[in-house]
C-alpha cells in the first residue's frame, strides 16, 4: 500500500504570509482571536498589560494573514500585513528605472 506523503502544505510553500500586529495595552483578553485562528497562532501571555489583562502573543510564522482574528476583536486592536516570499523581486537597474516607474504609476499601459 503506498502513502500519501504530500498531505500537507508546509509553511514554506505557502504562497501569502502572514504578519499580526497586536496593540497589547488594549486588548482585554477576551480570547475572541484565538478561537476564530485556524492555525492556532495566537494564545494568551503569561504577563498582564496595563489594564490588568492578560493579552494576545502571535505566533507569526503560521500566520497565512487570513483576517479572521481582526475581523472578530471587537476592540479592533489587531493589524495584519500579508507578505509574498514568492513574489519575484522588481529588477531595477539604471537602464530600466524609467519604465520601472512608469509601469508602477500606470500599471495598464
Ligand atoms: S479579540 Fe481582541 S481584545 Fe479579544 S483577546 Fe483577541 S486581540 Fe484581545
Ligand atoms: S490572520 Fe488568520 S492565521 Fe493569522 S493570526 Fe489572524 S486568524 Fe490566525
């Protein structure tokens, strides 16, 4: 019997990632996040913030940037940012700069 070895899309492979950003002095631990992460990238600290709560830690490197958590805080105090590991880097030189630009203000044309 053969295995199915290709099961899972690792991290790596992932083609958005994601980055959280919480504001830890406003979040009230109310652990809305946590449920509504399907990656499980985000638990309670050990410590308090200023309110006496405890907060939200984020485990960015399982983020796919899916915006549920910010979507469910209700004190919308969580920001995320997606990246593209894969996205080729723009290659600019002193020759191509102009159309470079060009090409970014009118992307169109
Ligand atoms: S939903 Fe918002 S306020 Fe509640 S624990 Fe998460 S980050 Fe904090
Ligand atoms: S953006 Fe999605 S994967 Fe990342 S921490 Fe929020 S709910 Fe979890």
């Amino acid at each position: 019997m053969e295995e199915n070895t290709n099961k899972t899309v690792s991290v790596k492979e992932r083609k958005v990632k994601g980055r959280v950003e919480i504001d830890i002095q406003r979040c009230k631990g109310c652990e809305l996040c946590t449920t509504a992460c399907k990656e499980h990238a985000l638990a309670l600290s050990d410590t308090i913030n200023i309110k006496g709560y405890r907060y939200i830690i984020a485990n960015n490197d399982v983020c796919t940037g899916c915006v549920n958590c910010a979507l469910v805080c209700p004190d919308a105090v969580i920001t995320v940012y997606r990246t593209h590991p894969k996205k080729k880097p723009v290659d600019i030189t002193p020759e191509n700069i102009k159309e470079q630009i060009q090409s970014m203000i009118s992307p169109s044309k």
